[in-house]
C-alpha cells in the first residue's frame, strides 16, 4: 500500500508586496542624481575631445606645410579667396589645403584655418618666393628683425603696441577658431591680428578667458634645421 503524503504549503500574508512609494521615490531620486551628474560632466568630455582632435588635425596641417617646404623649397602663399589654393602676395589668410595636397582645410567645428606666412615683396625674405635649397637658406640667413609681414606668437591677449611680448619670429602659423567666438571680433577667432603683421597667441597657451584658438607655429629657425642642415 502506497501513502501519498501531501504537505500544505502556507504563504505568509503580505510576501508577494512589490516596491513601497518610499523605495521607488528613492530609486527616482538616485537616477535623477546619476543623469544631472552625466549631463553636467559629459560636454566637458566631448569638448575635451573635440579639442584634443583639432589638436591633431593642427598638426596634420602643419607636417604637410613642413613637408611641403621640403619638397618645393619655399612656403605656400595663404588663400584669400576660399577656393583652397594659394594666392600671390597673400600672407594672412586662410589654409591652402589643395595647394598642400590636403582634401580639407577646416577645423573639428567646421571652420577654416587660419594661416600666416613670413614673407616681404623680394627676396631674400621672401620664403613664398624661392625656388632651390640654396635661395630658401640665403632667405632664411638673411632674415634678422622684424618687417611688415612677420608672423609672431605672443604671451599678451591683446597684443598692446606693435608685436609686444613677441617670441622668436616665426616661419608660419596656422590656427582653430576654437569652440566659441569668445572675444565678439574676428568671427570665431580671437588672436590678435594688426598692421604690424599677423599676431598669433603663443601655443598651447590659455591667455585670457576671451581666447579659445587653437595654435600651432613653426618658427624660422626650425625651418632653417629641417631644410638648411647637412
């Protein structure tokens, strides 16, 4: 003889309850926490990024303007008129990336770079206008002071008086607008830019809470070592 022994399970009133309003209050209050503190942190990590990018593609541009001086023996003039080519007697003005065999010449924001060449009608100052190893390094041996169409970085925001504050001249400079046109002039860009010559803030330098470009330079005496040496 078989005996089935059936057991009764008993269930405790009150075991099945799902959350209280206290619980799920304080749930709503640690992901509400958790979303304010990503949504503070995360645009400072994409502009950090975004920086960090531009960063790089200034210094794409800049081994290309080196390489460039390498291979024709002088600097390209800047564009003026936006089509990406250099044009004659044009010292300031935009990247020509064509020119440089570059497909773009913008920065991460969109925007053109900005450059500027060391250059004067004539040789041999003139680094736009020379033709061999031995005219570009006469140039660049020749050139002492400053003339009407240097290019400097500066420690000053605002460049007060005729190059004040300058470094050693430079060769070329090319620069982002930055995120943000922080000083209300110059579209996004907020270097300094005169008669005198084409003032760039010196690189990698915060200067003011009105600056936000972006700068890479290279001076003459680099291009001297790079294209002069044995």
């Amino acid at each position: 003889m078989v005996y089935v022994l059936q057991s009764k399970i008993k269930f405790k009133k009150g075991c099945d309850k799902g959350f209280t309003l206290i619980e799920m209050a304080m749930v709503m209050v640690i992901a509400g926490i958790i979303i304010s503190t990503i949504m503070t942190v995360m645009p400072a990590i994409i502009k950090a990024g975004k920086i960090k990018q531009a960063r790089a593609m200034l210094a794409k541009y800049d081994y290309a303007l080196q390489g460039y001086a390498i291979t024709n023996f002088r600097l390209p003039f800047a564009d003026s008129s936006g089509d990406g080519l250099e044009n004659n007697n044009v010292f300031i003005g935009d990247l020509p990336y064509l020119t440089l065999g570059l497909s773009n010449g913008n920065d991460v924001w969109g925007n053109r770079i900005k450059y500027a060449v060391y250059g004067r009608t004539g040789n041999p100052y003139n680094l736009t206008d020379t033709s061999d190893k031995a005219t570009l390094c006469a140039a660049l041996s020749a050139i002492s002071g400053f003339d009407s169409n240097i290019v400097y970085t500066t420690s000053s925001n605002n460049c007060a008086g005729a190059n004040a504050g300058n470094s050693a001249n430079q060769a070329y400079a090319v620069s982002s607008g930055g995120p943000k046109d922080l000083d209300g002039n110059n579209g996004f860009f907020d270097l300094c830019t005169g008669t005198s010559g084409a003032g760039f803030n010196a690189d990698n330098k915060i200067q003011a809470l009105d600056y936000d470009d972006l700068v890479r330079s290279f001076s003459l005496v680099e291009l001297a070592q790079k294209n002069c040496g044995p």
